[in-house]
C-alpha cells in the first residue's frame, strides 16, 4: 500500500489538471487508512446540488464531496489545495457548504491546509 504522502503527490497532478480553477485533493481516513481520495471536478453528485440566492440551482463535485460519498461515522478528511505556479501547499480550510455535508456525515476531524501551507485542524 502506498504511504499517505506518495498518495499527496500523486493525486497533486490530477488536482493541477484538474479543469477547474480551484487545485484541492480530498482524503478519507479510517482508523488511519486511506479509504478513498478524490479532486475537484466540473462533474456533481445529486446529493450535492444546491439553490442559491438568485434562484438558480446546480453545483460541481468539491473534492471534499467526492470522498464523503464513501464515508462512514468517525472518518476524518484530509484536505490540501495546490497552487498551480509553485505546487506549494496552500489555504484548503473546507467552504461553509462542505462543512454543513462533513458534520451530516458524522465526520469527527478535518484537517486541511492554511496559507503558509501548514496543517491545521477542525474537530467537528
């Protein structure tokens, strides 16, 4: 099995390649194993549409929804943003859309990416 890290940076090019103007990779974990990684996609998931406020509806696939498929109770989610010049690490913090999905899931950690590229964490 691949270490947590080699899966980073594979999924890193996907992320970068990804079409959408935003470079995030998303990773379930389950007792500490990797269960699923996914990126942001011009795709959508039913589950995942929503209304805005000038009536339309619609959405895309934010890397966070993608692995949130997949989770159970008690998973944690890893998220980390790539800039696209550098492919340094940057703010990855999950949007406020994401975070009401995350909570529903019964998530119980997110960790994400800041500015400077660090790690920082959400106990949900």
């Amino acid at each position: 099995m691949l270490a947590l890290w080699q899966v980073y940076y594979s999924l890193r090019d996907k992320a970068l390649n990804n079409g959408c103007g935003y470079h995030l990779a998303a990773f379930l974990l389950r007792r500490g194993k990797l269960i699923r990684a996914g990126v942001n996609s011009k795709k959508t998931h039913p589950r995942f549409y929503r209304d805005y406020p000038d009536g339309t509806s619609g959405g895309h696939m934010h890397a966070e929804m993608d692995v949130l498929r997949f989770a159970q109770p008690g998973d944690e989610i890893e998220v980390v943003r790539y800039q696209k010049c550098s492919h340094n690490l940057t703010m990855a913090k999950p949007c406020h859309h994401c975070m009401k999905h995350i909570v529903d899931a019964g998530i119980k950690r997110v960790r994400y990416t800041n500015w400077d590229g660090d790690w920082e964490e959400l106990d949900v």
